[in-house]
C-alpha cells in the first residue's frame, strides 16, 4: 500500500486493530476498502472473504483491492449470488475450512432481514471467520432495526439479545382495526431509548463524513406533467382501493404504478441537463432505454448500465465512458453501490425511488475521495402529488410499506397528498 493513509482511515485503523470486529460506518467515497485492507494487515488472517454486491465485485471491489493490495488470499461472493446458489454456497464454506478467516460485509444493509437466505447463510459463513468487518456509508435506511442483523452479523454479544427482545425493547408496537377491514400492526422505533443502543454498539462501530474538499450545489426541479390521463386513472383506482378493504399489496402496487408513470414526465428535462461526462439515474429499466434514445435523438453518444448488463460489458463501458464526453445512464439498483465514478462532477436524477439507502448511495458515485472538481446534484420530479410523497419519504427514511401501514387507513391524507 504506496499512498498514506487519510486521517480518517488512519483513525479507524487505530480503533479496530484491537478488536475482532467492528462496523466502518464511514461515507461513501471516503475509501473503506482501503481501510478494511489495512485493518486486515494488522492480523495473521491468511484469507480474507469479501461478501458485496454482485454487481460491485468485478467493477470496484476487486481493482480497489489490486490498487492497495491485500495482505493474503481473497474471495469473493456477491450478495445475490450467496442466495441464489447452493453450490456457490456450499464451495465458499469449504474454503473456509482451515483457515484463518478475515471477512467483510460489504455494503452491509443486504443483511438487514433476518429472515432473507443470504443473511442465515452470511451468519453461516460468520461462525468460520475469526475476525469480522461490516462496510457501510447508510448503515440506517429506514430505522434502527437495520442495525440488528449488522451488529448480529459481527457478533451476538454486542446486543446480547434475540430479535423479538430487541424489537420490544427499541421499538413500540402499533396496532390499528379497520372497522371493516383487516388488523394492521408496524413498529416504530422508541426514541427514549437512543442513547441506550448507542452506547451498546459505539465501541464496535467507526462513523465518519467523507471529508471532501469541494463544493456541493443540491438543486431539485419540478417540472409540469401535464394533463396525464393515465395517472389520474390510476389515483382513482387507488382511491378506490382505499375505500375498501384494502391490503398493503395492493396500496403498495398502486403506488409503484404511479411512481412509473410520475417518472416519465423528468426523462426531457434530464436529458436536456447531462452536460457532458456525467452520470444519469432513474428507478426504472424502460425509463434507462426512453433516456438513451432522447439522449441520442441529441446528438450524444450515451453509455447504458441495468440490471440486464453483462459483466465484461459493463466493464468495457466504464472504460469507455470515462474517456469519453458523454452521458452514462445507471438504474439505482445497479449504479448505486459501490462504483467508483468521481470522472463526472454532475449527477442527474430523473425521478426517485421509494428506496432511500438506493438514493444515498446514488449520490455517493461522484461525492468520493480523488474527486478533483465540485460536484451537482440534480434531481428532477414531476409535479404529480406522488412525487411530493416520495420526497417526504426519502426524508424520513421510510421505506413504501412502512408509509403504507402508517397511512392506509387515512383515505383524506391519500387523497391530498396524491
């Protein structure tokens, strides 16, 4: 590893080297696999296994890891992946055998449901590992439960307590009745009891702010959507739906649609706003298509990364990309993570997702350690009453099942705020 350490590296470096585990809690961009690297050299781990984001693994995980170097072997396993193959599964547990195991949670928030395949065969994998690391710039996207499984992930000892005692002893329990209607129940974190769960987990975890250097301008624009037939069609159906007996599936459908079809109004206007190297964002794939075909209709040349995108060809349009003067169009669910995209100081938003930590980490691709220029966030809704409600959303944390059970039973709060 040739270039120093940053403060903050260096600091929780300091910290962790101590321990056998612990939480980088630190801001996009401001080089947690540098951090985790150097970490790891202060143990005798002969392995280090590196669980992340598929996608992220080949683009960013791996050519940070041979930029710093690694003080022994590395494997890695995408999050996806772990649930999806058994025999991927099984093969890394059988690595595992016999070594001295150095593993890090990357992007640690695929672990926040206990109940989801990869995070019992993570916890799995855990038990072989001597030492462990979770990396994340937006360890809370939606409330404190997102730490359970995290702090979980590193050790059972942190809390000290089972799920249902953490949930009864963090969150209260709210139940409401419709009068014709099904029994709805949801948890919200109790407040009072912050400072107690701070002090259980700040010995085990390392917050820091990226310490950028540069100017941030953070601009939302609203632009009219005009008389759009089809999503007033769809609100009367949700208005419909709520004055039955509506289920959170149902809500959460319309929802979506509605989402989809508030979107489409900004693909101009961010067209129009992709000055040259840049990055645009937006939640859905046939939006990414509608955005590169405006964008060719003027004259550019765009690159395209979904979900649909193979590997070697992502790769082959990063390369190109970032020597080009053209736009790269990114689905949140596959540019949010992990990329390092410092090349462009301007990212476009066209439309929202319902996902805050998807967001988040959206805006992190530019606000990165080496960035050279200041940087613009541009984020462009539509004025359709969903989009106000998305905007609330991300500021609250929330995520859209979480709105709907707050809010289901209230037909006139609907009504107004779409």
């Amino acid at each position: 590893m040739s270039a120093s350490l940053t403060t903050q590296q260096a600091k929780a470096v300091q910290q962790f080297s101590r321990l056998r585990v612990g939480a980088l809690f630190m801001k996009q961009g401001s080089g947690k696999t540098r951090a985790a690297l150097e970490i790891a050299s202060h143990t005798d781990a002969d392995l280090i296994l590196w669980l992340a984001p598929k996608s992220a693994i080949s683009l960013a995980v791996l050519p940070e890891i041979e930029r710093w170097g690694a003080p022994c072997d590395v494997i890695s396993v995408g999050w996806e992946t772990l649930s999806q193959s058994d025999s991927t599964y099984l093969e890394t547990l059988g690595k595992l055998d016999g070594r001295r195991v150095f593993v890090v949670a990357d992007e640690s928030l695929f672990i926040k449901n206990g109940d989801a395949k990869r995070t019992q065969r993570a916890l799995e994998l855990r038990k072989q590992c001597r030492w462990a690391l979770v990396l994340n710039g937006t360890p809370i996207a939606r409330d404190e439960w997102d730490l359970y499984w995290q702090m979980r992930f590193l050790s059972p000892l942190i809390l000290g307590m089972e799920p249902n005692e953490f949930r009864s002893k963090f969150f209260v329990r709210h139940v409401r009745q419709q009068p014709f209607g099904e029994r709805r129940e949801w948890y919200s974190f109790y407040k009072p009891n912050a400072d107690a769960l701070t002090a259980m987990i700040a010995p085990y975890t390392y917050h820091a702010d990226l310490d950028f250097g540069r100017t941030v301008t953070d601009d939302v624009e609203t632009v009219p959507a005009g008389a759009d037939t089809t999503y007033r069609d769809e609100k009367r159906r949700l208005i419909e739906i709520l004055s039955g007996n509506a289920t959170g599936t149902d809500v959460i459908a319309a929802l979506v649609r509605m989402s989809h079809i508030a979107a489409r109004p900004t693909i101009q206007r961010a067209a129009n706003a992709a000055e040259g190297r840049c990055l645009v964002f937006t939640n859905w794939r046939d939006h990414a298509d509608l955005l590169f075909n405006t964008l060719f209709d003027h004259g550019r040349h765009p690159f395209l990364i979904t979900g649909d995108t193979k590997t070697a060809d992502r790769e082959t349009a990063l390369a190109d990309w970032r020597t080009s003067d053209e736009p790269l169009i990114l689905t949140y669910g596959v540019g949010a993570f992990s990329l390092n995209l410092q090349d462009a100081a301007l990212a476009v938003f066209a439309g929202l997702t319902w996902n805050f930590a998807h967001y988040e980490q959206a805006r992190g691709r530019i606000r990165r350690l080496g960035q050279a220029s200041d940087i613009r966030w541009k984020t462009i809704v539509s004025d359709h009453g969903v989009s106000g409600l998305m905007l609330d959303n991300l500021a609250r944390k929330e995520s859209l099942a979480d709105l709907v059970k707050r809010k289901i039973d209230d037909q006139e709060w609907w009504d107004s705020a779409l």
